[in-house]
C-alpha cells in the first residue's frame, strides 16, 4: 500500500482519474469579496502539508523554497514540481512541473521551461480552488492523485538522455514551425547531452546557485 492509499484508501486499479476541485470559470466580483484569505490561505497550507509533502517525500522529493519540490534524477537532472497560487487573490492554485539540467551554466537559477500539470492530464490549464477548507481538502486530494499519476510517470519516462533528447528535439520542431526556436538554456541543453559525463564542478556551482539541499551533491 502507497502512502496516497494510506492517506484516502486503497482505489480500484482501473478507476480513471476524474478533475475534482477546479474551477472551470473564473469568480464574480461578489465571490471573489466574499473569500475570507486567511481560511484560505491556511486551508492551502494544511492540505499541502497534508497530502503533498508526505507523498513527495515518499517519492524522494525534496521540499524547496515555500512551494516546490525537486529531486535529482540518474542523469543529473532536477525533476522539479511548483504550487502556483493565482496572483490577485482569487484562491486557486495550479501545479507546474519541469525538468532542469544541472550540468548547463546558469547566471541565475532558471526554472522557465515550466509546463502545466493540467496539459498533462486533459490538454488544457486547471486550477483547483482552495477558498475554504472544504474546497481545498478535495482540491489537494485531487492534486495528489494527479502527480502520482501523470506528473511522476512522466518523470520517469524523461529519465534518461535520450528520453529528454528527444522531447528536446521535439520541441524544437514544433517551435519552428512557427517560426520560433527552443531557448539559449534549451539549446545549450540539446548540445551538450551526449556528453555531460565530467560537469562535477558544473554541477556543483549550480546546487549552491539555486540553493538545493547539500543531500543532492
């Protein structure tokens, strides 16, 4: 038993994931001044705390800053998942995930190349609500689902270098045919690929640049 089964209890192993918690339009002005922020902001953080951080751990996740989490794969790559709380106070959430490689120099931690978990799981971008603890137990508990899912199977499935050469290599076409082209970061990442075996010191540098935990030295 995983610890998600722990925390909601066991499902069916055919059960398809269904979207709970989101919110499909935005809300009226009325809603919007009816939010108490402080119920919602502790919702956000005891259901996180609750239901994410346990799970991520148990994944091998390191908490890092006040909402993300990262873990660094085989080839030297941060796997890395934010909590994106909607700017102006409308109490949503969405989660990104990415993947950045530590053996490319940085002049800053760089965490761009950001994708939306809900193009993931339905080709589209969801954000779930947290307004009262009600609201956020479900929306966290739907979250939860959806990294052990989507976010961490993809994970895997980019683990390896010639995985991520080719979502690389993919990319770069779709962005061409619109005329656009991957990012400096991005192409200096397809170059260097297929030989990053001796970037220790690389590596290094950018664990203290972007503050990670000494543990993923």
């Amino acid at each position: 038993m995983n610890i998600l089964e722990k925390l909601f209890g066991k499902s069916k192993s055919n059960e398809k994931f269904e979207l709970k918690g989101y919110l499909s339009t935005t809300r009226t002005v009325n809603e919007w001044k009816s939010i108490n922020r402080n119920e919602a902001n502790c919702s956000f953080k005891l259901y996180k705390k609750q239901y994410i951080d346990p799970f991520l751990k148990s994944n091998g996740f390191y908490k890092y800053k006040t909402n993300a989490y990262i873990r660094r794969n085989k080839v030297d790559v941060l796997e890395f998942i934010e909590f994106q709380k909607e700017r102006y106070g409308y109490s949503t959430f969405t989660v990104n995930y990415a993947l950045v490689p530590l053996y490319i120099h940085y002049d800053f931690p760089n965490f761009n190349a950001r994708e939306r978990i809900g193009i993931l799981i339905c080709d589209k971008d969801i954000w779930w609500d947290y307004a009262n603890e009600k609201k956020a137990k479900i929306s966290f508990e739907n979250v939860a689902k959806a990294i052990e899912l989507f976010v961490i199977p993809w994970f895997k499935s980019h683990s390896n270098d010639e995985a991520i050469k080719n979502m690389l290599l993919a990319e770069q076409d779709k962005r061409r045919k619109i005329g656009w082209n991957l990012s400096l970061d991005q192409q200096v990442w397809l170059e260097m690929i297929d030989h990053h075996n001796d970037c220790s010191k690389t590596i290094e540098e950018n664990i203290k640049l972007f503050g990670l935990p000494k543990s993923l030295m």
